[in-house]
C-alpha cells in the first residue's frame, strides 16, 4: 500500500507529493537514474540500468520496505517521479544507523524537494527507532553538502580519491546526523 508522507507546494506554486515507491514507478524510476547517470552528476551509479537491473533493484527495494528495513520516499510533480530517496536500516551492531540516499532530477532542483525529502527521512527514522543517520557525499557537491548541513549533518572526515569519475578523481566526506 502507497503511503503518503505529505503534500507541499513548492517554490515555483506547484504540487509536491512525498509517498513510498510501488511497482508502476519502474519506468519513472528507471528514466530518473538514467538522467542523473547521463547527466554525470554526483552519485555512484556510473552506467545506465538496463530496465531488468532496474526492476531487480526495485522488487529488492519494496521488499526492504515491506519488511521495515529502508524507508522509501519519492518526490512527484504533476504527477511525474523527479526524485527518490531511501533510508536503509545497517545489519547486526549498526542495526541502529540508517543509511541515507537522495537525488532529485535536474530541471527540478533549487525548489525545496530535496530539502523536504531529507526532512521525511529524518522523521521516519526517529520514528522507527533510528539513533544515527550517515551518509557519503563527493567532495565536489557543494549543493548536496550545503542541504546536509542545514539540516544538522555534520562532516565525519574525508577519504582522499575515493571516487573515480569522468572528470578524475574525487574525494568523498561521510556525514552523520544523530537523532537522540
Ligand atoms: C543534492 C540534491 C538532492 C538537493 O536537492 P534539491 O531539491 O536541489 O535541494 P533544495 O532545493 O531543497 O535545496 C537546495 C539548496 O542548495 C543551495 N545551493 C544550490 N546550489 C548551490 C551550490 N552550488 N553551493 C551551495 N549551495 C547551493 C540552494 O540555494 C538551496 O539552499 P537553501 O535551502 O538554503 O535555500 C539535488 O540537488 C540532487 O539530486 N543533486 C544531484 C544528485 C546528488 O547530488 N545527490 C546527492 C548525492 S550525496
């Protein structure tokens, strides 16, 4: 079942629908990641899914969901996926840190999606029981570091290099918010 997380209007006046992901998102979902991968912008992904990758990931993913290990939460606009973002519950001694993702499709960033996405995670995790929040993040994204630390993340350190793009190599800081 969809779960809606709340509905917003956004800087430029229109709609936004924060909700769990469900299987007819495939395609939207699929074009998404195959925009940010076209795009070379700042994520790990670096070739585009084939549409059986992609559902693979997303049965993977709605299961997680099912069973309360990733919390799941797409941005929808005139009733079109522009962002996804998931929270993931780690293993065994880190069964308390959640493991942040986020991306927001280009034509649609600066409006605030992001911001709200980020806000939903950081909710739902405290209300699962969630005490720590990390994430990686290319040193060269200032967008994306600038989000994080509005909203309270702080920079743990940096891995010189850790990711190697079309432009070279990058380093990547880990960033963790705590929840208590
Ligand atoms: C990072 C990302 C998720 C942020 O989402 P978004 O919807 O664009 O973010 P918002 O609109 O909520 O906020 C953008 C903020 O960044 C600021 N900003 C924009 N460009 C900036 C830059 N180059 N340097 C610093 N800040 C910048 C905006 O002014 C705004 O600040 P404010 O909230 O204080 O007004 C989105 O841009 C994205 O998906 N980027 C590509 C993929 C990616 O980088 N994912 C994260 C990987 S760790």
């Amino acid at each position: 079942m969809v779960k809606i997380f709340g509905e917003f209007q956004l800087s430029d006046g229109r709609g936004l629908v924060l909700r769990s992901p469900r299987w007819e998102d495939l395609d939207e979902l699929m074009s998404f990641i195959n925009s940010l991968v076209e795009e070379g912008t700042n994520i790990t992904v670096n070739r585009k899914v084939t549409r059986e990758e992609e559902a693979e990931w997303l049965a993977e993913l709605l299961a997680n969901i099912e069973k309360g290990r990733t919390i799941g939460v797409v941005a929808e606009v005139d009733g079109k996926v522009v962002g996804n973002s998931e929270v993931t519950r780690g293993t065994g001694s880190q069964s308390h840190v959640g493991f942040l993702g986020v991306g927001v499709a280009r034509e649609y960033r600066d409006l605030g999606i992001g911001t709200r996405m980020l806000k939903t995670l950081i909710e739902e995790s405290r209300r699962i029981g969630l005490r720590l929040l990390v994430l990686d993040v290319y040193a060269t994204n200032a967008r994306a570091r600038h989000v994080y630390k509005k909203l309270g993340f702080k920079e743990a350190g940096t891995v010189p290099n850790m990711a190697c793009t079309k432009n070279g190599y990058v380093s990547v800081i880990r960033m963790f918010l705590e929840l208590d």
